[in-house]
C-alpha cells in the first residue's frame, strides 16, 4: 500500500501567492470591462429605435397610399386584399439583429475591452499555476475539499470563455459578469472556504477522483456559461419586447410621464429599463442568447449523466451500494432531473423562450445548492467539505 506524501509547504505557499495574484489582476480585468461598458456607444438604442421607426412609418405609408388610389378610383369597383392578421412573436423572435457589443462603435471602448481580455488571459495563466502547485505540493488531484474545488472551477470557467473566444465566438460581452463571478468566487475560497494542503481521506484515495470530480467541475464551469446567458436573454428579451412597442428612450419617457404617481411599481421598473436600455442593446439578440444558451446545455447534460454514473460506480467500489439517497446524490439527481425537464421544455410548444429559460436557471440553482448548501449544512457521506 503506497503511503501518502507530505504536503510540500514551499509549493503550497507558491499557490496562495499566485491565487492571490490571479485575484489582483482579474480586478485588473473588471474594471477595464467596466471602462468597456461605459465608453461603449451610446446611440445603439436610438439606431434601432429608429430603424424599427422607419420601418413602421413605410408600412403606414403604404397603406395609406393604396387607400388614396382607391379614393381616386372614383366610381370603379376596388378589390380589396385581405388584411394581414399582427400577432406578437415568439420571445427571441423579433428578428432584431445583435447588439454591436460591450464596446458598441466606440474605439476606446474596444480598446478597453482588448485590454480586459489580455488581462483575463495573464490571470487564467496565473490561476492555472496555482492550481498547478498546489496539485504538485500533494501529488495528487487539486479537488479534494471546497477550497480546492472552488479554485479549480473558476479556473475552468474562466478556460471555458477564453476557448469560446479562441473559436471566434461572439462573447466578450460575458467578461464583466465572468470577472465579477470569479472574483467572488476566489474571495469566498480564500476567506471562508480555505484549507491548508493536506492529503486526502482514505476513501478519496481512487482514481475516480480524476474522473468523477473533473467532469462535475467541467460540467459546472458550462453550467454557469449557459445559465448567464439564459438570464441575459430574459433582459435582452424583455428590451425587445418594448423596442416593439416603442417604448424605449423617449417613448418610454412619455410613458413614464403619464403614468399615475400611485404605481409605483410599473414606474420603477420603468426608471430600471430606462438605465438599462443602452446596454442591453449592445448585448446580441434574445434569439442568439438563447440560442446558446440551449446548446451549451443540451451539449454539457450527457457529461452530467456521466458524471452521475461514474459517481455511482466510485460509491459502490468505496461504500458497497451504487445508490444510498445520501444528499450529495440526491441533489445531483434533482439537477439532472431540472436540466431533463428544461431540455425538454425546449423542444416543447408553448413553453420554449421565457418559460424554458426559467427551467434552466432553476436547474442552474440547484447545481450550486449541491455544491454549496449540501457541502456546508448538509451532514452525509460527501462531507470533505473541510470547512
């Protein structure tokens, strides 16, 4: 039987210097993407207003041609076309183009974002190292607590964006939600969560490890790509809805004057969308939005299938039963369930757009209850929690 190594205190301390170093430069990174957001253009609302204007005053124009012809007809029998039934379209199906980005027309402000994303890219690399060493300062996985857990999945979201703008896929506009997530996650793991490197409890010591962990954390990092743009889309997808209605900039402003004092909340939420409306028309279309996030989804929940079966097969080699209704096993299946049911409501008639989308982000949360709520106040055979 191979003895456990001795944790090496000099690479350990290597990686609480480069976590550190990773959280100072992500900082870095957020507020190059807030400079992004704000020097971003601010005529993108006005541009689609207006285009959305154009449009609708040709087709009145149209028709009012064709009345005035029929006017002059005089006495001749006119053939009248059926009028055209105007139904409100499916939510994401507006056919509103994408957003111009975080940056809009702005070139300092797509400067600031170049400069966010090569910030991004030094504190992955000086993330990775710590998770690097602290694997090497105990020869084995760097997932074996929360802490290392927590580390380890900021690091893969992180690789998850940077592979997706590698692809030259259109999503610069998740790195001030992605620094923000990543800088609260690496604060509450080095304040709350942290442990000291140490090895690992006998029944953690397979190489189920590498595989059943790795895949939870893979599946997580998607996860959470998957479910920031389902919850962008529900903003995104309510913009469009009133761009529609003609309800944005100074149409919702006449909107807002004439409602009565007494409604408070519709006049709130009116001021919310009157502050929010530039950026949300710099983000892609609700179409697109959603559009990924169903593909991220419905690309990661076999790997969570996955990561559920090996689970079992770890928990019959370690305890002796593949199935025992611990918490930790029964929360995974309660996510699995969540992102079954949101895959398909998808495919569903009635329920895809807006109701879907609350699926999904209600089977996101319970992904992170399994990992936080069960870990810290659920007592069962998946307590390493090590806080």
């Amino acid at each position: 039987m191979a003895i456990a190594a001795a944790a090496n205190e000099n690479l350990a301390h290597i990686s609480n210097v480069l976590i550190y170093s990773a959280m100072a430069v992500y900082t870095l990174a957020f507020l190059a993407h807030i400079a992004e957001w704000v020097f971003g253009s601010r005529s993108a609302v006005g541009r689609t207003a207006a285009a959305i204007t154009t449009e609708a005053g040709t087709a009145r124009g149209t028709a009012g041609g064709a009345s005035a012809q029929a006017a002059q007809g005089g006495g001749s029998t006119a053939v009248l076309e059926r009028p055209k039934v105007v139904t409100r379209s499916a939510a994401g199906r507006r056919d509103v183009p994408d957003g111009p980005g975080a940056a809009g027309t702005s070139e300092k402000g797509d400067v600031y974002g170049r400069i966010a994303v090569s910030l991004t890219v030094l504190s992955f690399l000086l993330h990775a190292g710590s998770v690097l060493t602290r694997a090497l300062s105990v020869q084995r996985a760097p997932w074996g607590n929360m802490y290392e857990f927590s580390t380890t999945f900021g690091m893969t979201v992180v690789g998850v964006y940077l592979g997706l703008l590698a692809f030259k896929k259109n999503v610069r506009w998740l790195g001030l939600p992605l620094t923000t997530t990543i800088l609260l996650d690496l604060g509450l793991a080095v304040s709350v969560l942290y442990t000291e490197s140490d090895q690992l409890v006998p029944a953690l010591h397979s190489y189920w490890l590498w595989i059943h962990v790795s895949t939870a954390i893979l599946c997580g990092a998607a996860f959470w790509v998957g479910a920031c743009s389902t919850l962008l889309f529900l903003f995104r997808d309510g913009y469009e809805a009133r761009l529609v209605e003609g309800r944005t900039g100074a149409g919702l402003r006449r909107y807002l004057d004439e409602l009565p004092q007494d409604r408070k909340y519709a006049r709130f939420k009116a001021k919310l969308a009157l502050r929010t409306d530039n950026p949300m028309s710099r983000l892609p279309a609700a179409a697109t939005l959603d559009k990924l996030g169903y593909r991220i989804n419905a690309t990661v929940f076999p790997l969570w299938t996955f990561t559920i079966i090996a689970g079992a097969i770890w928990a019959e080699a370690a305890w002796g039963r593949y199935w025992g209704w611990d918490p930790k096993e029964v929360w995974s299946f309660i996510t699995w369930v969540a992102y079954a049911c949101f895959l398909h409501a998808r495919a569903t008639a009635g329920w895809k757009g807006r109701k879907a989308a609350y699926i999904a982000l209600a089977a996101f949360g319970c992904y992170i209850f399994n990992y936080y709520g069960v870990n810290i106040f659920v007592t069962g055979k998946h307590s390493y929690a090590g806080v």
